[in-house]
C-alpha cells in the first residue's frame, strides 16, 4: 500500500472510490464499468473496494445517491425562500426541470449511466422520490398556513401537483424532451396549479 493510500481517512477513500466509478461511467457506461475497472483506475486493490461497497449495484447506487442528493439539497433552499408558496413553487418545479436538463446537456453519457442504474435498482429512485414529496408538501403546508392555498387533504395535494409536473423531472420524459426548451410550459402549469389550489378544496 502506498504512503498516499496509507494516509487517506476512510470517507475520503468512499469518495474516491465514488469519483472514479463517475469518470468509468462517462468513460465506459454502465454495463461495461465493473469494480476491476474502478479499483484500477483508483489504484488499490478490488478487496479495497469491497470494504465500501459490497457490489457493483451499491457503487451505482451511491453515485445516483450523490446526484439526487445535491438536487434535494437545491429544491430545500426553494422551498425555504423568501415569497409566496406559488413563487416557491415555481421555483421548485423550475429548478428540478433545469438540474436535470442541464445534467443531460453537459454529461449525456453519465446521463444516460443514470438511467440504466435507475432502471437496475428502484429502490434509490423511491427514496428519491419521497424526498421530493416531503419538500413539495413543505411548500404546500406554507400556502394553506398563509391561507394562500384551500387544501384540505395535504398529501394528497402533493401526490397531485407531482403527477401534473412528472414531464418536467422524470429523467426519461427529460431526454425525450431535450431540444424542446419547456419552462414556458412548466410555468403555465405552475399557473393553472396555484390558481386551482387558491380557489378550489382538494
């Protein structure tokens, strides 16, 4: 073992570790990255790697993990915003949309790594998700408390307002959508959301 391993913390080797399965996956995708290939580039040995990770799917999954997680931490600094609930959540529904896009345009191919991890393993995906539901439903809680918004059943708000802005976070919808620039479109939906929110019990 080399004096620079020898010296590294374990936290600093777990993100090592997680750094260069990002570049393999740029490099190579995720069907052709494998843990030989991250331990080699990380200059230490596979056992090494498995003292963090115990397999492939978990590497994945931590580098999915640290994505989703600088996204959630993005949309939690919206939801505490100066302004009204409506600008909040505009500001959430925006933001999410433009972390993703802007993910697909400067990294495709990690991109694209993310989707095959996605589709690999949904737990990452659920936590994600209930992440997102726990931050809209935040925002969602400020407006019925200013009395900006008439809900009587919060989570099912919630549930509601994400299924009417799934086309402007769901990476695959993303994709699809890449050369069609869509915040015009999010924000008219935003519009039509808080309107119906502020006039009519849900």
């Amino acid at each position: 073992m080399g004096m620079a391993q020898a010296e590294r913390t374990a936290e600093q080797t777990r993100e090592l570790i997680l750094a260069t399965a990002e570049v393999q996956l740029r490099r190579y995708g995720y069907a052709r990255t494998t843990i030989s290939e991250i331990a080699r580039a990380c200059k230490m040995s596979h056992a090494n790697v498995y003292r963090f990770f115990k397999t492939k799917a978990d590497v994945m999954d931590a580098v999915v993990e640290r994505w989703f997680s600088g996204i959630e931490q993005a949309l939690r600094d919206c939801a505490q915003q100066p302004g009204s609930a409506s600008d909040r959540l505009q500001a959430y529904v925006l933001e999410l949309y433009r972390l993703k896009r802007d993910k697909l345009a400067a990294e495709p191919e990690l991109f694209d790594a993310y989707l095959a991890i996605l589709e690999a393993d949904r737990t990452v995906v659920e936590h994600h998700l209930q992440v997102l539901s726990s931050i809209l439903n935040e925002i969602l809680t400020c407006g019925v408390k200013t009395g900006e918004f008439q809900i009587t059943d919060l989570s099912l708000a919630t549930e509601a307002v994400s299924a009417a802005t799934l086309k402007f976070h769901h990476p695959l919808m993303i994709r699809e959508s890449a050369d069609q620039p869509m915040e015009k479109q999010a924000i008219a939906v935003v519009q039509l959301l808080t309107a119906a929110l502020a006039t009519r019990k849900i």
